[in-house]
C-alpha cells in the first residue's frame, strides 16, 4: 500500500476513530458514540459506509426489550487497517534525505 492507495476508508477522522476503536474487540453503538463523540446521524453513516466496504460488521438484537446496536471489525478490515499503520510507520521512520 502506497500513501497514494490509501483507502477511503481511512481518509475520514471518524472512520479512523470507529477502526481504532474496533480493533479492541466489539463496540455497541453507544460506546462507539461515547468513544467518538460524533452525532447519531454521523455514526450511523459512517458505520454503514465501513460495513458496505466490508470493514464492519453490525449486529441488531434486543437486550430487555430494548434494540441493540454492535459492530465488530471484519478480518479484512484489521488486515487492511494494520497495512494502513505499517505504511504510517515506514513514513515516519524513513530517514530523510
């Protein structure tokens, strides 16, 4: 992966911020909230933006009566999400001519 290639996936704050997070195991949608500080609307679509990549997976299920939201990052989202770090890591670490 070249700083070029990118993905869109990871060119957006609150993506990035969803995939960190993600990377600790399943969230709720309201951790992610609490965890991104980002309105529902906001969530909500990037959410849906990450899971049609197939970066996440969401989960809906009732817990006493009550809808709950869960997602999980897929293992080609941590597989890209870690190409994503290493090519940061080189960049920074490469020396400077």
């Amino acid at each position: 992966m070249e700083l070029i290639e990118i993905p869109e996936a990871f060119q957006s704050k609150l993506r990035l911020m969803i995939v960190s997070a993600l990377t600790m195991g399943k969230k709720s949608f309201t951790e992610l909230k609490a965890i991104t500080h980002a309105t529902d609307g906001n969530l909500s679509v990037q959410i849906t933006k990450l899971e049609q990549w197939g970066y996440v997976t969401v989960s809906k299920l009732f817990v006493n009566r009550k809808p709950v939201t869960t997602c999980e990052l897929t293992p080609k989202g941590l597989a890209d999400f870690q190409a994503y770090v290493d090519l940061l890591n080189r960049i920074i670490t490469a020396p400077i001519d």
